[in-house]
C-alpha cells in the first residue's frame, strides 16, 4: 500500500534525507535497469511490434508499483546511501570523493539518455550535473546541513561527449556568512569541456 507520512512527518524547514536500506540489496539493480530503459527510450528503433509488447510490459510495471507510491520522506530514492547519487536516478550518475586538499574529485558519465545532438551531451543536462556536484561540494566540505541553489553560471568550453568516464573536480571558493562560493571543472583528460561557478545560501532554521 502507499504510505502517508503527511501528519507523522513534521515539514517545514529543509529536513536532510534519513538513510536507509529500504528497497532491498536489488534497489540499486531496479535504478540501473530504470536508468538503461530511458537509455533504450532514446536509441531504439524497433519494428512496431516490439514497442507494442514494450509498452505493454512498462505499463504493467507501472501498474505493478503504483500501490506503494511514497512521499519524499519514506521513499528510498535519494536516500540509499550505499549507492551511487543515493539512488536518485534524477541525477546524472557520478561517483565523488572528498581529497586530502578539502576538494572534491570524481567521475561523471553522461548516458544516451542525456544525449543533445552528434554524440554530445545535452547543455541541460551538464548544467543540471553542475547543481548537483556543486551542491554536494558545498554540503561536504563546509558541513552545513541545509542549502539552496542562489544562482549557477556555467561556461561551455568544448563538447561533452556521451557515455564516457569524464572527470570532474570542484572546491569551494569562499564563503560569506550564509554564502558558498563554489566552483568546478569538468575534464575529458586535460580538455576543459565547462566550467562552473556556483552560490548556495545556508538556510536559516525553519526555511524551506
């Protein structure tokens, strides 16, 4: 059944996702496969019989779930922990680590699904990797628990090309009281293909 957590869960303010292992040892299978029909969504060209039968069985996966749809806060994605962008499969797959330097250094791979147009990524698509790495940068290495996005500018330096290991690289500039000055790169080796810049403000106790 689908679970309501409307009066058990108090709101208000910006509440940080509680961890879990709801979903089972296969929730991280369940994304990747989910993630792989989006993938197929933009690459196939089947004969009309096949996406009939496609269609049928994604609808009966649907039907399948629809009871146990949850709110924000029971729902397992953005909450597994022990998978990769927790789970979220709004987020562009990126596996990242804090450095010795107080840095964050990782990788980001871009799917068919993010695909623009001549094997490069969708400009929206890099810009939404940049609200979430950026973010993450300035989660980590300044500990605040709650922030939003204030603004983010992103330069396009050269293509960004699909489904390719790219590495990505960000630090957090300064900060100003409630302010987080963040920047990044992202790399195709020692090709710069964007960069980044980035203000997240701490929220006070209660803000949204």
């Amino acid at each position: 059944m689908a679970t309501d957590t409307s009066e058990a869960h108090p709101g208000g303010g910006f509440n940080p996702p509680e961890p879990t292992t709801r979903g089972g040892p296969d929730y991280g299978r369940f994304v990747e496969a989910v993630r792989t029909l989006q993938d197929h969504t933009r690459a196939v060209d089947a004969p009309d019989d096949v996406i009939t039968r496609a269609a049928d069985m994604v609808e009966a996966v649907c039907a399948l779930l629809a009871p146990f749809e949850a709110d924000e806060w029971t729902s397992p994605s953005g909450r597994r922990m022990d998978l990769p962008s927790r789970g979220n499969i709004l987020q562009v797959p990126a596996e990242l680590s804090v450095t010795p330097d107080n840095t964050i250094d990782g990788t980001v791979r871009f799917r068919r699904y993010h695909l623009g147009r001549n094997g490069a990524v969708h400009g929206g698509a890099v810009a939404q990797m940049w609200d979430s790495v950026l973010g993450f940068a300035a989660f980590r290495l300044t500990r605040s628990v709650g922030q939003r996005t204030a603004y983010l500018h992103v330069n396009y330096r050269n293509i960004a090309p699909i489904q390719k290991d790219l590495r990505v690289e960000a630090e957090v500039e300064r900060t100003e009281g409630r302010k987080i000055f963040v920047a990044g790169r992202l790399l195709d080796g020692d090709a710069v293909l964007s960069d980044a810049a980035a203000l997240f403000v701490k929220l006070k106790p209660g803000q949204p």
